[in-house]
C-alpha cells in the first residue's frame, strides 16, 4: 500500500477536507506538513460541520495526527482549535495529536507586525491573512524562531527573545510603532508552554517507524501550488512551499516515502485576495459559481473571486508538484450552466503561450484562450457512479484530464463524503 500526498493544484479551496477526511478512513497516521492556521478544511459529517486551520483533518475520525515541521504554529490558536472541536465532541489528547518539537511558532509579535506591514502597503497589498505566517518563516529561515522545543527551558525562551527582539523592534521604530515588551511576551510564552509540550515529540521517529511497519500515510498540505513561494504568482503567494516535495521536508521523511500524489482540483477556479487570475469572471456567471459553490474563505469569511477552469495553470501544477492523478471537487456547481469554458491556452501580446509566466508582469498580461463546451443543466449533486453522470458531464471531466495530462482519480459531487466517485484508489499507487 503507498502513501498518498494532498496538495491543492490551483489557489486553494480546492475542497481539500472532505477528500482528506474521506481517504482519512484508508490511513493509519495523518501528517500536516506545511502552512499553518491561514489554512482552512471544511469537513461536514452528518449534520456536523468541523472547520480545522491547524489539526490534521484525520483528528475527526479519531485517526493518530501530526502536525510536522514544515507548519508555522500559533500555540494559543491550536488550543483554541482544539477546544472547539472538542465542544463538537472530539476530544484531541496527545495521545491522538503530535507536534514536531522542532516546529517553529507564531508569537503575538508576528501577528502584529504581519497587520502592520500589510497595512502600511496600501494599494500594494498582497491579500495576507494578518495571522503572523509571514514573519513567523521570516524569523525561521533568519535562525532566530523560538521552537517547540524551546518551551522546555526558560533560559532558551530569554536569550531567544532578545534576539528577536533586536531585529523586531528596530522594525517597530522604522514604522513609527509602539515597541515589544521582552517581559511580557516572555511571560506569554511561558504561560502557554506547559499546555502545548504535552503535545511535543520528534516526529521523524514515529513517521520512521511507520514506514518500517508498512503503515499508510496520509500528508495533508494546505493552501495550492498557484500559492507556493516559489511555483505561484509571486508575490502574492503564501510563505511556505505548497507542492507535494515540502511532504517530505516538511514531516522529516524521505522524499522515497511520500508515495501517491493527490491534487486537488476544483471544476472551475477561485482565489481569495490579491493577484492575477486569467480567468476571473466579474459578471453574472461569476456571481453564479461564487453562490453555488458557497465561496467564502473558511478562515477568513472574505469572498472568493470565481473564473472558468483554468487547464494551463492546473497543467503546470502537476508537473511542479509531480501529482499522479487529481479529485475533481464541485462539479455540481456548473449544473445550471447552458455552456462552460476552458482556458486552454494564453495570449500574451499577440504571442501564444501554453504556461503560466514567472513574471509578475507577465501573469497580469495574459489574457485566457477559450474552448466553450456545452452544459449539462441537469443535477449531478450526490452521484456516486459514472452512470449517474449527464453525457456532457462526463464529456468535460474526460476534457479536463486530456488538458491537465493526468487522470482523475476521485470525483466529488457535493460535501458529503460519500458523494465521490472513486476511479483509483491512491493508497493502492
């Protein structure tokens, strides 16, 4: 049995949750490996509704869950997340939850500096959640991050914030804002300390230890490859790398043992925030999609732009991320649609391109080739097998696979687990 990597193909809200909690069932461990609490999974069970930013989507199904390295931690929003889903009834313990002790963490500073900073850009603003995600891989990368591990000593906690706090509050004085005080997010810190190392372990050891008992795997990645700091439309992405590589960085396992790629794809596009989009549909088909699909961020509330399925940008996702087969999210929202277009191609000042350009310049200019296909107006919500499908449904999914050159593996046709239609298993490669 392989192990199956989830990453988003497009710029997230691909339906990632009820895909990762419907293969949750299939898997022994679940692994997040990347992003932090700016993610958002939706996962509706029954008549409950579980909205999880950090916990790993299997928690719900009472599935062991990691949350690994490569994830960017706000301790008090993990506890605040793990409290209310456990007045939804789940009870998350440690026995049930780890957190790598080499994680770094979000603290109040990164929070503020993360508002601030994208305040004071005005008209240049990239869409950041404000949640500290940002400056909390900056001071990573910079070797001054307060760790998991560091919770566990006090004189650590000291001299890492002071450190921090030379670089930060110089920060403050260039922007005219109030300075950090050392002693008290010192004191916050140690507050919430003993509540979270509970959780703390080396988590390469027990994902070492799964691949040697031939245990299934599932990495559950956040955001979309469109968002990725390197591979989306930089600058306005996330902080983290998206695609399926960061699985194994991100989790301390070989990139030999990540297995199966998933991409999550939705039958059309959305993104939410600033940056281009090609696709972007700013009249009443638009509106249509956005109230069909219920597009709102599930960590922000903020609406979602919507746009025809982009097969160029889905096209390059895969071969970046090296996915093997993608579940097709939302297709019930292009019912009532008499014709849809797809982006097969771009205009770029008179020139054709089949890629999506590196350049910020570029990735404004080009202008989507279209290739309209006709509806299907008849309901394919709940359907659980290709014979269910309209003709023309099953026409445009066939359509997509030959533009994206991957298969689709699942095909999910409303928000409930057991609406999907399985094509391949991905644990089985």
């Amino acid at each position: 049995m392989a192990n199956v990597a989830v990453v988003g193909s497009q710029w997230g809200d691909e339906g990632k949750g009820k895909i990762v909690d419907w293969l949750s069932e299939r898997a022994d461990l679940v692994v997040r490996f990347q992003g932090g609490h700016n993610a958002g999974h939706t996962l509706v069970i029954g008549s409950q509704t579980y909205k999880l930013s950090l916990l790993p989507s299997g928690v719900v199904r009472g599935k062991p869950s990691i949350i690994g390295n490569g994830v960017v931690v706000d301790p008090w929003a993990l506890l605040d997340e793990i409290k209310r889903i456990g007045d939804q009834g789940i009870k998350i313990t440690p026995d049930l939850l780890k957190l790598a002790d080499n994680a770094p963490l979000i603290l109040p500073l990164h929070r503020r500096l993360d508002q601030a900073r994208e305040s004071a850009a005005g008209a240049g603003q990239i869409g950041t959640t404000g949640r500290g995600i940002g400056p909390a891989y900056e001071d990573k990368v910079a070797r001054r991050a307060i760790r998991v591990c560091d919770l566990a000593e006090e004189s650590n906690i000291v001299a890492k914030v002071q450190r921090m706090l030379v670089h930060h509050n110089a920060l403050c004085r260039g922007m005219g804002l109030e300075e950090f005080n050392e002693a008290e997010l010192i004191a916050q810190i140690m507050e919430i300390a003993p509540k979270i190392l509970p959780f703390a372990a080396p988590v390469w050891e027990i994902l070492d230890k799964a691949r040697r008992d031939g245990s299934r795997v599932l990495f559950e990645g956040a955001q979309g490859a469109m968002l990725d700091v390197d591979h989306g439309t930089y600058p306005f992405v996330t902080s983290s790398n998206t695609v399926s590589g960061t699985a194994a960085s991100g989790s301390g396992i070989g990139p030999g043992s990540v297995g199966y790629v998933l991409g999550i794809t939705k039958a059309y596009t959305t993104r939410v925030g600033s940056g281009p989009f090609p696709t972007e549909l700013t009249d009443a088909t638009g509106q249509l999609l956005g109230e069909r699909g219920h597009e709102f961020g599930t960590v922000t509330g903020r609406k979602r732009r919507c746009g025809w399925f982009d097969a160029v940008m889905v096209r390059q996702a895969v071969k970046v991320g090296g996915i093997h087969g993608i579940a097709l999210t939302k297709l019930d929202v292009l019912d009532a649609l008499p014709e849809i277009k797809v982006c097969v191609g771009y205009d770029l000042k008179g020139e054709r391109m089949n890629r999506f350009p590196s350049s910020m310049s570029g990735q404004a200019a080009v202008t989507p080739i279209y290739e309209t296909m006709p509806g299907w107006q008849t309901s394919t919500r709940g359907a659980r097998s290709w014979a269910q499908l309209p003709a023309e449904a099953v026409k445009y999914v066939r359509r997509i696979e030959e533009l994206i050159e991957a298969p689709v593996a699942l095909l999910s046709t409303s928000p409930e687990r057991d609406d999907t239609i399985l094509v391949r298993d991905p644990f089985l490669g």
